[in-house]
C-alpha cells in the first residue's frame, strides 16, 4: 500500500458527506423527526452519521477524536461513550 494523501482523503470525505446529505435536502423538520415508535428518525440517522464523520476527521486531521465527538476523555479512554 502507497503513501496516504491525506488532502485526498479529505476531499473524498466531503464528497461523501455531500452524497449522504443530498436526499435529505428540502426535507422538513417535521417529517426528518418523524419515525415510528422505537425506531431511529431521518435525523437520527444523520446525527449518528455526524458524529462518526466528525470522529473520522479528528483522525484525519491528527486531532483528539474524544474531543471533536465531545466526549471527555477519560470517558473515551474508559470505553464509556454514553457518559
């Protein structure tokens, strides 16, 4: 395996983001909010996405992950990302 281009992966990871979001686009805060009972709304499944592509580019970037989450760090070092 070659050398990481990291400006590339950023760029990659953009695209990304904007692919993800474009079918969400025009979409109102009523019905991203709406899901049946127990189960997981269009916005919470962008909320998870955020957070996890917010994870991605503290790595990226060389930046603390715990921190760009907003995770204490002694909860991340002790696994208990719930905290």
């Amino acid at each position: 395996i070659g050398a990481v281009d990291r400006e590339r992966l950023l760029a990659r990871h953009a695209a990304a983001w904007r692919a993800l979001l474009e079918p969400f686009a025009g979409i109102d805060e009523e019905t991203a909010g709406w899901a049946p009972a127990g189960e997981w709304a269009a916005r919470d499944h962008l909320a998870h996405a955020a957070v996890w592509e917010r994870h991605r580019l503290a790595v990226l970037r060389g930046e603390q992950p715990a921190a760009a989450v907003g995770i204490f760090a002694a909860d991340w070092a002790a696994g208990d990302e719930d905290a």
